[in-house]
C-alpha cells in the first residue's frame, strides 16, 4: 500500500505535533498503519484518499439537537391507545419505569395533534411541524431510541459523548478524529446555538475529554466576533496584524533553524497563518447576506419565531458546504424543550421555531446535491413519557423516543422501530445511543469499534465498546 | 457461541511481542475489548489467585524491587558527576552514543526556575547566575538549586502537578457545577506540605487517611480533601448509583495516581491485559467504602473551644428568636421534605425512612445523599410564608442578624473525609449484590484479605481500614508506589519519564527505558527519608539533567536512539498553561506573589494561575486554550497540542494585549529604541538581543509605525448584523401599567451587554432624573458595580476629562456593602474642583425581583452641594411602599460631558456592566417630583427619554453596544512609539523561545 500523502513520522510524538498544527488527523494515521501491518486493504475514495472502513456516503455531519426533549408522543410516533386511555393512570401491564420528577402515577397525558401519513412510506407526522412533512420522502424516522440517562445533565452528556458521566470526547471530537478536516481555514467541527443560554454540560458537549484538544468543537457566536480572540483587537489593521505575524514568523524561523528536529516549532509558525487565514475565512463563511432573498425565506430568516433557529440552519449549511466536518445546532438551548407542564403551549412554540428551518435544511442540501453527502440527524436527548406531569405536561423519557436521520446514504421515507402502545418503552428493534453513534460514525464510513485512542492504558472507543450500526437506516 | 479463553487469545497475541503498541497488538485489544462483559463470568468461578498465569506474575512491574548496582562505564570524558550519569552512560556506552555537553548558564537557569517554580528568572538573576556559573559551575548549580528548593514558589509548581494527578477542581462538575467554597485548603496544604518537604510517605498516608492516623491534627484532616475531589451530582434521584460512582472515581484515581495500574478495567472483568482479577477491583474499593464526607473546621483543640464556646454565646442570647422561626418554619419544612423524599424511588423512600437503629452503614452513606437533597428543599421553606406570617418571620430575621456581632467566624473550614462507622460496608458488584468483598491488596502481591487494625490500635469511631491501606501503598518495598513516584519525579525533570506512560505501568503502557535507574531512584527516595527536595537536587545535579538540549546527535545517536529514548540529551519541553500565564506576567513586572488564600475570579487577576477560581466547568482563558487538565480525569502528562485559537488568543486577546502594553511602557522609559528594544527583550527573553535581531526590530518598529500612520480603514470583518435591541417578557411582575410587559435582557459576555442611547448629547443637564424598571440577576463576586445607565467614562483620572455619572448597584466585595443602589460621579465640586464621589442610599436592591428604581440628582449652587433623591419600590410585593432617602453631595458644576454617550446597563469604558431586565428606562431633565415619578399618581410626560421597549420607533436610538468580550483595549493612535514598541513586546511573548524550555 503506498500513500504518498502519509510519510510515515518519525514518532508518534512528531506526528502529533505535526498533525496538530493542520488539524490533521491523527486516528487516520493509526488506522493506515494498523491496517497495513495486519495486511488489510485501506480503500480510498474521492475524499482526499482516507480510507473508509465501511461504505460511508457522509462527509459531513449536521447534528440537529432539540435540547431538553421534545414529545415523540406528539410529532413522530402517534398512540391510539393513548388517547383512549387519556386520564387514567398507566396500565398494571407496564413496568413503572422511575421517573425524574416522580410522577409515575400520575394519569395519561392524551396528545391533541391531528396526524396523518406522508410520502411513499406513509410516515406519520403531526400537524405542529407543516414543513416536516414535505421532507418524510428524505429522512428515515427511528422510532426506537433509548438512553441510560434520565435527568438533562446525564442524558446531554450521553447524547453527546456517549456517557452519562463527564470526561469523554464528544462524537464530533471522535469524528474529526476519525477524518481529519477538509478546509484547515475553518474549524472542522462547530457549534451553533440559538440564544444567549448555554446548553447543559456546557462546553463539555463539544469537547474531547481525554483526547487532546485538536479536535474539540468551536462555539461559533452571534454577532461580529464569531470565534474567541477572532477579531484583531481595535486599532490593529489586518495590514498591522500581517506584519506583526511576519516579525513572530522571522523570530520563530531563527530559533528553529539550529533545532530541525523539533517539528512543534514549525508547527506552530503554521498556526499562526492558519489563525491569520482563519481571521479573514471565517467572517466570509458566516456571513449571511451573500444568501439570496429566496433563500433566506426559505429557512425562515427574519421570520418572527424562526430567525434565529433559520440563521443556524443556513449557517450549518454554509459551512458544510466549505467542508467543516460536524456541526452541531442546539435548538432550544438551555433545555426549551423541557415541557414539565404546559407542552401545548412550549411545543407549539419550540416547533413554530423549528420546523421551517429544519425542513429548509433538507431542502436546500438537496437542491445543491449536498444531501448525499451531508448526514442530517435531529433529535432530542430523550422523548416525553405518555404519563402526564403537573396535569398539562409530560416528564423525560429515555427509554423510548424518537429521532430521525437524512442524508450521507441514509434511505428516506423509512420508519424504522416501534415503542410500545402507549409510546413508553422502545420494544422493537431498540436503538442505544451508542448504536446511534455507531450508526453515525458508519454513515462516515468509520468502524466505531476501530476507531481507537490510548487513554492512561486504556483503549477507548466512541461507543464504549458496545454499539452496532443500525444497518436499515441506509437501506 | 465460541468458549470465550481470553488467556489464549492474549497469549497468542503476546508472544514474543513487545507491549510497545504495535498494530497487530492493538488490534488485539480490540478483539478482546468488544467481548461483552458478562462472558468473562466462567473464568471468574476461579480464585483469583488461580487466575493469573506464570507469564504475568513475570511482568516486571509486579515483582520486587531489585537492588541494582551502578553500572561500572568507562566514562573517559569524565562527564558523570552521580550514579544518575553512571546509569544514564551505561546504556549510551554500549551504542557508541556520546552525550551531550553542559547546556549554557542562561538555558541551565531557565530550566531550573521552570522545574522546580514554574516561572521564568528574570534578567537581573540571569546574569548573577551566568556569572557565578563561569566561575564554578558545579557550585553555582547547586546554590541556586538550593535556592529555588527554599523558595515559596516550589510549593506552587510542584502543588500544581499534584493536583493535575489528583484531578483537582473547586466544583462538582455537572450542570450545576457548583462552587465548593473551602475546596481551596486542600489545595493550600498540598503546596504548604511540598514546601516543608513533608516525607512524601506521609504526604500520602495523610491524604488517604489523615483523619484516622493524626486525628488531633489540623493539617492531617485538611490532606484528606484527596477523597473529596468526586464529581458530585446535586440533584441525582439514584443515590445508590451516586454513592457507586463516587466510589469508584475514589478507587480508580488512587489506583492510577498512587499506584500505576489502571485498575479501573477490571471494574467490570478481570483486566484484559494484566494480572488483576476483577476481585482487586473491589478488594482494593473494600478499603475505602466507609468514607463519610466530613464539612468540618480544621482547628487545634483550643480554636475549637473556643469557637464552640462563642457559638454557645450567639445560641443561648438567639434562642427564643430562633425557636419562634423554627416553629414557623415547621410545617413548611415538613412538606418541603416530604416533597423531596418522594421523589426518591419507593425503596429509597423506605430506607430514609427506616428507624435509626435498624440502619446500616451503607444505608446511612445513601441516606445522606438523599438528605443533601431534602436539606436544599427545607431551606427554602421560608419562601412558602404569607402574609402576617411572613412579615414576622422577616422581623425576626433583622433580629436575628442584629446577634451577628456575637456569632463567631468560621475557621479554616474544609471538607476532609471520615468513616461512617467502625463496621465499614464491604466492596459490591452494584448489579450482583451477593458479591461482596472484604479489602485486600492485588492479590498478585498478597492474595489473603488485608488485616484491618485491632479496635485498641485504631480511633473509635473508624475501621483503620484506608490507614492499612495507606500503610501498604507508602512501604519502602512497594514495588508499584515507589516506582511511580520516583518516575514521576523524573518525568517533570524530564519531559518523560523512564515509563512513559506515567499512570500506566501495566502491560498496555510503556516498558522503562531504564528499568535498573528506576529501581535505584524508587529505593532512594525511601532511604532520602522520602524527600523530595533531596531526589530533585539528586537528579538536577546530575551531567544528564544539564545536558543540552539543542545539539547535533552524532552518527551512533542518529542510528541507534534517533527519538532519544536514553537520554543523550536533554528534551525541549512546552510552557504548561499555567507557566506561560505566569511567565507572561513576571515578564511585565506584574506578578502578584501573594500565596494561597480562595480562588481568584476573573481573567484579568495577577495572581498566579494556580490561585484562579477552578470551577470544572468552564475553564479558564490558558487552561482551555493551551491544554490543561480537565479536571475530571488524572492528568500525568500534559498534552501539547499546537492549533490555530492558541495563535489567535495570544495575538488577540486582552490579556496578552495588557501585558504587551505594560512591557511596552516599561521599555519606553528607556531614552532611545536602542535601549527599549533591550529592554523589551530583557523583560520576556531574559537577554540582550543578537545584532542582527536589534536591527530587525528596529525594522519592525519602523514598518508598525508606518502602519499606524496610515488612515484607518475598517477591518474587512463580516457586515455588522442589526444592532437592534431584543426584547423578552418581563419576568415577575405581570402588570404592565408602566412596563409594557417587555425587557431587554442584558447579559456580560453576551451580545446585549450593554446598549447605547444614541444622539443625546447630555440634553439631561446636571440637575436630571433617571428611573428604570428592572431585575437583576446577579452581583459581581469583587466589587464592581451592576450599572443601570451611566454617561461615564470611569477613567479614573481626576480631571475635567472624567466628568460623568453612573446609576447603579454594588456587588460584593463593595465597601458599601452588596446590592446598594448608588450614584457615582465625578464632578466639579464646591470648591470648583474635579471631584469623585459614592453617593449612597443604602436602599438595598435584591436579586431576581422586579424593582423600581430612581434617582433624582441636582447640583448644588455656591458653597452647597447638592443632593440625590433615590426611590426604591419592591414590584413584586402588591402591598410593598415606595422608600425615599435624600444622600447630600458636594457637586456645583457640571457632571457630565457632551461627548460621553449615554449607556443603559453599562459605561462609556469596560466593564461594570448590569446583569438583568430591564423593562423601563426614562431620563428627564429636571428634579422630578415624587407624584411625578413612573409610579406617582400624575408621571411627568415630557421625558427625553423613555422606553419601555415596545415601541418601536423609540428602539431605534436605542443600539447595542459593541460587546467587551476579551476586553479588547484600543490601541491609541497617538503614540506611534508605545504602540509599535506593544507589538514588539507582543510578538517576543509570542516567540517559540518564550514559549519553551531548552
């Protein structure tokens, strides 16, 4: 196997220094080595010859995360039994799960949604999201998701990184990890939310907990300063900041000169003109008013609840389209979603703000030839329970909800996976989130229990050793 | 299904393969690691002791020390100078490797100052040192490592790395992630202990179980904060998994940091790869299952009595009042604990409930996880008082606080660890309850259980059980803990250690490079009496620790050990995150020195960084960008990782900005650029500049100031978005009579951190009234103010340029007290004087309460001053009144200036900004009357300015302020010199020989 693109360093430690200053990747070159020692057969492809475990359409993924929970119950997965049953408490033939705010014995919540089918496969979806509707064709619908959190904090976290418990790398981490970036002008795995407020675990959700921080998400911001420390500071011209990087790039190359071994040097002499690049790119890539008017009203931008869901969508898009690997757009951040009571008046809002800009997504992707190689994923970190809380609400429910998958080879107008009768508890065909993960990570052709990294001894996996791919999601 | 056999499959994998990781082994791993738990349970029907094979009882970590001898080298050059070099030589000799000369007196100080302090020397002792080295090298070595050792500064650096093992964090992770306000003693001990050079044997037994071994001593209680370092989940419902996972982080951490094993794999299974039945696992928790967390003062005898017998003061003179607020508060506590407990599942329920006499220790270990949770719930029961009640309930509490004079402070609270009962729980499977376990060491070491202190050789009240533990971890024979310390002593000197991997000497880390220099240095330390100040001078007076680092290796090097895995010179290590924020500082002469005490908050603090405030979540500005640890997991090796946000935070941040400028106007004060680029030089590198670098930084200078002369254009950043001003509901106060129900909410940090009020040229005079509607979030922990509006610069200069005034609310730290609504102004007073003043109304403003606010400000004529009128009105409280207090002053003239523009929630200048909603806002032009007011019976109608943020029209003066974030500082166009002399000063802190150590 010859790779003219991979040298092989001179140790590990050079690599990853090397590879740090490009944000390079460094699992890619392991896998190539272990590979070929055991004489497997690297394939490549189109995408700049990484080798591709699997068979991998995505190049890119938009994780779409409703933060706080939204209702399976009330948009995707529609119970007759529940309606009947509206008022009474759970059947004696269900298993009390423990819910979060202790409410197991309080009555049936029925949902007030009109339903009807849509598309070639007659896919169910409520009337609070009008636009979803017009997309069914593309997206397939897993209607079996579970998770082992069961309040916000352990159930993000799992969401995100695979684990209730803080401390491991978030699944953007693990892929950029995996394959590297496209555009080193930008980061390769962003994030993007819709308010002021944080999600909960904060910046754990996008960081790479043992892994080092190469592959962490940025938290791209509203407003003119998008990244941290982005903007020179006031008084500083670009023409200013140019010198000023030439003068630390003439300082640094004479310190280097009689140290040619140490490939950290010029590593970092390279970061300075990526960061210097990445000054002018990415208020271009940001910018939104490049859009045309029908685009913009196509995702809602300006729209009176949608804007600011609308923006991140067109921005998502805009930066997969530059090659970012991950994006990850909270909607609802700072857990909105989370309808304790009153899920009439919280959904109606959440989906008022979402629908449109999701279904736009899709829409626009798919004009641009974008969708077969973008793997669009929403979902909450749990759904709803069919009991009801504080009479008008319902409580989290991590052991059945729904999520749905687009794009990167994913066959739409599926829905895979059933709760039971009254939408509590997945029964057919359940989904873990480790599964979701690995069904991830597969769309980009990663096997998730090869993807590796050594931690204190330890070799570590994005799925903790237990996902599957849920093969059907690609038909 | 295939007979899972993992020995064979390992043994297959192994055979005459190295644990280097190779592909093929790697693979290995995997294959084993993706076999379900569950299907290693046959092979766990065996003894332990049975399940380890011949071969891994042979892994070299496991067996005991060996007492090597200094290898004999022929040393023709006479470089080694202890038995280290002897060592060190005795693996090059053989390879024809040389090793490399002495590095020079300025690398060897710098090195030395980052060792053993963490921060750079300065100038002046850079040439004192080089001075003394050329007269007597070996003595000069020695004097300043003496030095540093005795310098307070060692504790800081050596602390730091302690609690990057540790995983050190003053908060409990998690969403809420709260503060843990005394976790700081802990980490103050650790650095005091290191000073003294406490033998590091006690170092450790204190930490794991100071409570049992010196009971009666303050800084043996205060060392067990080690144990109280879990993750901590306020509001989990599942207290038994809780109370498991804190459990096992305590026995996982111990395992990695203490003794090098990542006994953590065998949680669920034997260990894949080396020789630990999963019944280590819980043999080794078995020692430490009676924890108890202990929120306790660390006093001596006598500051206890005393305290107690102040306490017992403050008891007896409140007592009727408090037993009146008890029996209010019965009812409502009962209910709040009520609610609480059934959250908890039924069995939990029924075990908080079970009688005192009938509960276990493990019972009372999970009863208290539930009862932090009902304490929380009863603690707001005062918020369920109404009406007549609650009004009593108020007096009593100013009564209350009137006996504050006779309540006795704190001292030294900490959190230490003690045991819940003699009778500690054994260790269990949390799934497979039926197995239990006593405690007990690796049994590859000692299979029978661990015997446990008679009652008459340990305290009462504890088992002995982490004392016999920490006995066996701290044995001058330990083959695993002195092996590890003595390679982490190593590693810090080093850049690696001799196992590379530093918390994993099992079979999936590293093997030593020099296994005979680590069983020396492991049995040195014990027979230094476990002083670590003596391993360091040990090791930093060897040849090997000076070598060079830059150096040509020769043929045999280049052939044999290219990657310098023997040490034929020194390696070339990264600033830690810590270092380079500390070195930034001492370069601007800023550092403050000041030790110990509770963290720091904010960016911009000169403390050193082992003081900042270290919440879990978020991190610091250096700690976040430049790799530091993560507080969750042990940290023995920091990663260096080198992206584009480090170049672009040490281009552009603040901080750097500041300290750049402060470098910069040192070096200005020199006469010439000659003598300021020296300076500048000084100041960060430690040197005088070569020939050629002066000339290119006078080039440098010249092409900055050319740029600065060029016209401004507008950095081509993207178009601006709308600076239209959001609105949201405003919460607490449903009536809009005079709110119109809408808010700006206006957030630090965020992109609403303040607005500005344009075109409004100072119509409002010097005799002028502000109101706003508003609900405040929070105060500053220091003490800033919450700015309410402002037409200020807050220069702090006192002069005709400063002119201004500022509405606002103190924070904490405030020498007027928190939540007081003052005016500030700087003004021309009676005496026709540029004059700054605190008007104060010592109306307090609460958090998280809609609240009218005025403040009606005239100035004085003549000889008087003039006043401020505040009002204050709870909105919150139908049936609360308007307080009025009229403040005198001593301003006649003007306080303001045309050309400072007028903020709502912040200043013409940074920071001290609101942190809230504000839901109106009306300036007017005069002394308003008090029926004139928003909430008087006839409101004026002719203010300049009022909004209430629903009117369009009027948003549109309304803009939001450019955010501070990073707190940029302009550069001031008028001084070309200091300017390109800061970006001269900047790029030197940007410079690769700043950032490492040669």
């Amino acid at each position: 196997m010859k790779l003219s693109h991979f040298e092989r360093p001179r140790s590990r430690r050079d690599f990853l220094a090397r590879a740090g200053a490009g944000f390079g990747s460094v699992a890619l070159t392991d896998l190539l080595f272990r590979q070929g020692a055991l004489g497997a057969k690297a394939t490549t492809n189109a995408i700049g010859n990484l080798p591709h475990h699997g068979k991998g359409k995505a190049k890119s993924v938009i994780f779409l995360f409703m933060e706080g929970g939204p209702s399976h119950l009330d948009s995707f997965d529609p119970k007759p039994l529940l309606n009947k049953l509206a008022g009474q408490p759970l059947p004696a033939s269900f298993n009390r799960p423990l819910t979060a705010m202790g409410e197991q014995e309080s009555p049936l919540l029925g949902d007030k949604r009109v339903w009807k089918q849509f598309g070639q496969a007659g896919t169910w979806v409520s009337d609070w999201l009008p636009h979803t509707q017009t997309i069914v064709d593309d997206i397939c619908v897993i209607r079996s998701c579970k998770q082992d959190g069961l309040n916000h904090v352990g159930s993000v976290c799992q969401m995100n990184t695979g684990s209730i418990l803080a401390g491991r790398p978030s699944l953007g981490a693990w892929s950029v990890y995996g394959l590297g970036t496209e555009n080193e002008n930008l980061p390769s795995f962003v994030v993007l939310k819709d308010s002021d407020a944080m999600p909960f675990n904060g910046t754990r959700n996008w960081g790479t907990g043992f892994m080092p921080s190469t592959y962490q998400g940025t938290l791209f911001r509203f407003g003119d300063e998008p990244v941290a420390d982005l903007n020179n500071p006031a008084g500083v011209s670009r023409a200013r900041q140019r010198k000023r990087i030439d003068f630390i790039n003439q300082l640094n190359r004479a310190h280097a000169a009689p140290r040619p071994r140490q490939s950290d040097l010029e590593a970092r002499i390279a970061s300075f003109e990526l960061a210097y690049r990445m000054q002018a790119e990415i208020p271009l890539a940001v910018n939104l008013d490049e859009e045309p008017q029908y685009i913009k009203d196509l995702y809602g931008v300006d729209g009176e609840k949608t804007d600011a869901v609308a923006r991140n969508c067109l921005l998502a898009r805009r930066l997969v389209e530059r090659g970012v690997r991950f994006v990850e757009v909270f909607c609802g951040t700072g857990s909105k979603w989370d309808a304790h009571s009153g899920i009439e008046k919280n959904h109606t809002d959440r989906f008022a703000e979402t629908d449109q800009p999701v279904a736009a997504l899709i829409k626009d992707l798919k004009q641009r030839g974008l969708l077969d190689e973008t793997l669009v994923i929403w979902g909450g970190e749990f759904g709803r329970t069919p009991m009801s809380e504080k009479g008008d609400g319902r409580d989290h429910n991590p052991w059945g909800f729904t999520m749905w998958m687009a794009g990167g080879g994913v066959k739409g107008g599926q829905v895979l996976g059933a709760t039971d009768e009254l939408g509590l508890y997945a029964v057919e065909e359940p989904q873990h989130v480790h599964d979701l993960h690995a069904t991830v990570l597969h769309a980009l052709g990663l096997d998730a229990l090869e993807l590796v990294y050594m931690n204190n001894g330890t070799e570590e996996n994005p799925v903790i050793n237990q996902g599957r791919p849920y093969l059907k999601v690609f038909g | 299904m295939p007979e899972y056999s993992p020995s064979s499959l390992i043994a297959a994998l192994l055979s005459g393969g190295k644990a280097r990781l190779s592909p093929a082994f790697a693979f290995g791993l995997l294959l084993l690691a993706i076999v379900p738990p569950g299907l290693a349970t046959a092979q766990e029907k065996k003894a332990p002791v049975d399940r380890i094979r011949a071969e891994d009882r042979d892994y070299w970590f496991f067996k005991p020390l060996t007492d090597p001898r200094v290898p004999a080298v022929k040393d023709a050059g006479g470089w080694a100078r202890n038995e280290i070099d002897q060592f060190i030589l005795g693996k090059l000799e053989p390879k024809g490797i040389a090793p490399a000369p002495a590095a020079d007196a300025r690398t060897l100080i710098r090195r030395a100052y980052f060792d053993l302090t963490g921060l750079p020397p300065s100038h002046e002792e850079i040439q004192a040192f080089s001075k003394a080295y050329a007269a007597n090298p070996d003595g000069a070595v020695a004097d300043l490592i003496d030095d540093l050792l005795e310098s307070p500064q060692y504790g800081e650096r050596w602390g730091r790395i302690w609690l990057d093992l540790v995983r050190y964090g003053e908060s409990n992770g998690y969403k809420a992630d709260e503060y843990r306000p005394h976790m700081w003693r802990y980490r103050d001990w650790v650095i005091r202990s290191l000073n003294a050079d406490m033998p590091y044997d006690q170092f450790v037994r204190w930490q794991l179980a100071g409570d049992e071994i010196a009971p009666d001593n303050p800084e043996a209680l205060t060392a067990t904060g080690y144990l109280r370092l879990w993750p901590y989940e306020s509001n989990q419902r599942n207290a038994p998994s809780q109370w498991n996972i804190i459990l096992e982080d305590i026995t996982d951490i111990t395992g990695s940091v203490l003794m090098g094993v990542s006994i953590g794999c065998a949680k669920c299974h034997d260990h894949k790869f080396d020789p630990i039945p999963r019944d280590d696992y819980f043999r080794m928790q078995a020692f430490f299952t009676g924890v108890y967390p202990h929120d306790t003062m660390a006093t001596t005898p006598a500051e206890r009595a005393a305290y107690d017998a102040q306490q017992a003061k403050w008891e007896t003179a409140t007592a009727e009042i408090r037993a009146e607020m008890d029996r209010m508060l019965e009812k409502p506590r009962q209910s709040a604990a009520a609610g609480q407990v059934k959250q908890f599942s039924p069995e939990l329920q029924a075990l908080y409930h079970k009688p005192e006499a009938e509960r276990t220790p493990l019972d009372l270990q999970i009863r208290m996880l539930i009862q932090r949770q009902v304490d929380i719930s009863e603690a707001k029961a005062d918020s369920k008082l109404k009406d007549e009640t609650k009004k009593r309930y108020t007096e009593l509490q100013e009564k209350l606080k009137s006996f504050d004079n006779l309540k006795p402070k704190p001292v030294n609270e900490i959190y230490a660890i003690r045991d819940i009962r003699p009778d500690i729980p054994p260790a269990r499977i949390l799934d497979e309850p039926e197995r239990q376990f006593r405690p007990g060491f690796l049994t590859i070491l000692d299979p029978g259980d661990a015997s446990l202190p008679k009652p008459a050789e340990r305290p009462k009240d504890s088992s002995g059980a982490r004392t016999t533990f920490a006995n066996w971890v701290t044995r001058a024979d330990n083959p695993l803990s002195t092996r590890v310390i003595a390679n982490r002593l190593w590693h810090y000197h080093f850049g690696i250690g001799i196992v590379e991997s530093a918390n994993d000497f099992g079979k999936q880390g590293y093997l030593p490079t020099h296994p005979e220099l680590l069983d020396w240095l492991a049995r040195r330390l014990p027979a230094e009496g476990w002083s670590l100040k003596a391993m360091h001078r040990l090791i930093m007076n060897s040849s090997t620790w000076r070598q060079a680092s830059v150096t040509e290796p020769g043929a045999a090097a280049e052939e044999n050990d290219p990657d310098n895995h023997l040490l034929w010179r020194q390696r070339v290590r990264r600033l830690e995150a810590e270092q380079l924020r500390d070195a930034t500082l001492a370069s601007s002469r800023e550092l403050d020195p000041k030790m110990g005490g509770e963290g720091v908050t904010g960016e911009d603090t000169k403390r050193r960084a082992i003081y900042q405030r270290l919440m879990k979540n978020p991190r610091t500005l250096f700690l976040n960008t430049f790799d530091g640890p993560d507080g969750f997991n042990s940290c023995s090796r920091r990663d260096v990782t080198t992206i584009a946000p480090q170049a672009l935070m040490m281009l552009n941040n603040g901080f750097l900005t500041q300290r750049a400028r402060q470098i910069a106007s040192l070096a200005a004060a020199e006469k010439d650029d000659a003598g300021a680029i020296d300076k500048a030089f000084a100041l960060t590198l430690g040197r005088q500049p070569t020939g050629e670098e002066e000339s290119q930084a006078r080039d440098f200078l010249a092409i900055i100031r050319e740029e600065i002369a060029k016209p401004a254009t507008p950095p081509a950043a993207a178009p601006k978005p709308e600076p239209k001003v959001k609105t949201t509901a405003f919460k607490g106060f449903p009536e809009t009579s005079f709110t119109g129900g809408q808010a700006v909410n206006i957030q630090p940090d965020s992109l609403y951190e303040k607005i500005e009020i344009r075109d409004l040229p100072r119509p409002e005079g010097d005799t002028f009234t502000v109101e706003a509607v508003l609900n405040l979030d929070s105060l500053y922990p220091d003490a800033s103010v919450r700015t309410i509006a402002s037409r200020w610069n807050n220069s702090g200069d006192l002069s005709v340029d400063s002119y201004g005034w500022s509405l606002g609310i103190t924070s904490e730290k405030s020498k007027y007290q928190p939540a007081n609504l003052i005016v500030q102004i700087t003004g021309q007073d009676t005496a026709g004087n540029p004059r700054y003043e605190v008007v104060a109304s010592d109306l307090r403003i609460p958090k998280q309460t809609p609240y009218y606010v005025a403040a009606v400000v005239e100035v004085g004529a003549g000889k008087d001053g003039g006043t401020v009128t505040f009002h204050a009105r709870n909105l919150a409280d139908p049936k609360a009144t308007t307080q009025t207090v009229v403040v005198p002053h001593s301003f006649t003239g003007p306080v303001s200036l045309p050309e400072r523009r007028l903020f709502l929630g912040g200043r013409d200048a940074p920071h001290h900004l609101f942190d809230g909603a504000i839901a109106r806002f009306r300036l007017s032009n005069r002394a308003l009357e008090t029926k004139e007011l928003l909430i008087g019976e006839q409101p004026a109608t002719d203010a300049l300015v009022d909004a209430n943020f629903t009117q369009p029209a009027l948003t549109e003066k309304l803009v939001r302020a450019e955010p501070e974030a990073g707190a940029k500082v302009a550069s001031k166009p008028a001084d070309p010199r200091l300017n390109s002399l800061l970006d001269l000063s900047l790029a030197l802190l940007n410079s690769n020989e700043f950032l490492y150590i040669d």
